[in-house]
C-alpha cells in the first residue's frame, strides 16, 4: 500500500443511518483481510466463526469461501486463516502503523510491540521479558528492536497506476476488481446482480432513502473498524454513519 489513507464509497439509508455496503478496491479488501494477521484469526479459528458474536467470523468466513481466483497466486490463505504469530510482513496493517505522523503524534500500535533476548544475543527473542533462552539458559531481559520491512520500491517510476507495478503483487487479492463490503464485512467480488440483490433485500418493507458517501479511512478509522469487528454486526455504520460526541 503506497499511502497511510483510503478513500471508500458507501451506499447508506439515510433514513435509518445505516450502510447498505461499501464499494471497495484492493486497499481496502487487503486492509480488512490482513486484520486476521494479528492473532483475532487464530482466536476465531479456536471459538468457531459461525458462533463468533461480532463480525470477524464473517470476514473469517469470507477469507474461506472467496474463489482461489481473487487471491494472488504466491499466496496461502491458511496464513490469515491460521496465524501462529504476530507476522513480521505488515505492510497491509499501514493503516494501523499510521503512516507520516505529526510531530509529538507518538508511536504507532505495532510498534509498542517488544521483543527480548539474552544477554548472549542467541537467535532466540521472546515477547516475555522473564522468559528462559532455550539455548543458553539466561533470562532474555535485553530488548530489542521490532523492524518491520519497508514496501518493495516499484521499478522506475515512483508511482505507479492502481493495481500495477510492484502495489499488485503485494496484499491478497487482484486488484483489476471491485469488490462489495457488507455492513457486517462480508467481502465479495462486485458485481451488479449481487448488488441490487442486497439493495432489494434491505429495502423490501421499509421506506428507505438511499444515498452515496464517501469517506477516507485513515489510522482513526482503521483502528474504529477492528473494534467495530470485535463486538458489532454493523461495523460500517458504527465507524462512518456514528454520531459524533
């Protein structure tokens, strides 16, 4: 992801405040997927993501049905379906870095993250400052520092067009797609038919006023949504359509 912000079109009733779906590119599919990066995925995975209040066991679910197709090829869905670790590759969690950041703005989430070795700085590190090293025996109470790699410069060019270049092969899915982000954070690729399916759906019975609104999600919102994903099943509209205090 070459940018710290992504701009997302929703279509909302504006009568009952609530998001209808999201129309999204790569970015932001790769965003939400990558949130099983952190160790939610395996959390799922451990307390079924049928049963899962909230709506990560739907983008779990997503994750596990969207056709082999849409995912890049040099990559393994099992890695978001069963994480191990914190993986070090989190270009697609930028959002959660918080890009450039304003001065006295203080450090990112991903960044408080410590690591610790033994004072013989054996290839071992623990995220437990009291742990044991397994090779040497000392207690790892050093703390090291947690680099994560910077993006893959595109070839030439500094920038490059959506979807091409060196941005392509980065994240999970292709991005010369649409895609159609529910309310919930189902995920599914774009299509007309499947569109005016939801808006026929959501509207049979009610009188419904519906509207496009553009929104940009930053740090804020991308924080907002992993919350939301935890414990609603409007995660949307809780972060874009919310009242604010």
């Amino acid at each position: 992801m070459g940018s710290s912000q992504i701009s997302l079109k929703l279509l909302v009733d504006t009568k009952s405040k609530k998001v209808l779906f999201a129309e999204a590119g790569k970015e932001f599919v790769d965003f939400v997927f990558s949130l099983l990066k952190l160790p939610i995925g395996a959390v799922v995975k451990l307390i079924s993501a049928g049963t899962m209040q909230g709506s990560v066991g739907r983008l779990y679910q997503s994750v596990e049905h969207i056709s082999a197709s849409y995912l890049l090829p040099n990559k393994d869905r099992d890695d978001l379906l069963q994480p191990k670790v914190l993986h070090a590759d989190a270009r697609e969690l930028l959002l959660l870095q918080g890009g450039k950041r304003e001065s006295g703005g203080g450090s990112s989430p991903l960044a408080r993250f410590k690591l610790y070795t033994c004072a013989g700085y054996c290839a071992t590190a623990s995220m437990e400052s009291k742990a044991t090293c397994p090779q040497c025996k000392q207690e790892m109470a050093t703390e090291v520092a947690l680099m994560l790699p910077s993006a893959p410069q595109a070839q030439g060019s500094s920038s490059s067009a959506v979807g091409g270049g060196n941005e392509e092969s980065s994240g999970y899915v292709e991005g010369l797609v649409t895609y159609m982000v529910t309310d919930g954070l189902e995920v599914t690729p774009m299509s007309a038919i499947s569109s005016i399916t939801l808006i026929n759906k959501f509207s049979v019975g009610k009188d419904v006023e519906l509207a496009e609104k553009f929104v940009i999600v930053g740090m804020d919102e991308g924080l907002g949504l992993l919350k939301a994903a935890l414990r609603s099943d409007t995660v949307l509209s809780d972060v874009f359509l919310a009242k604010k205090k």
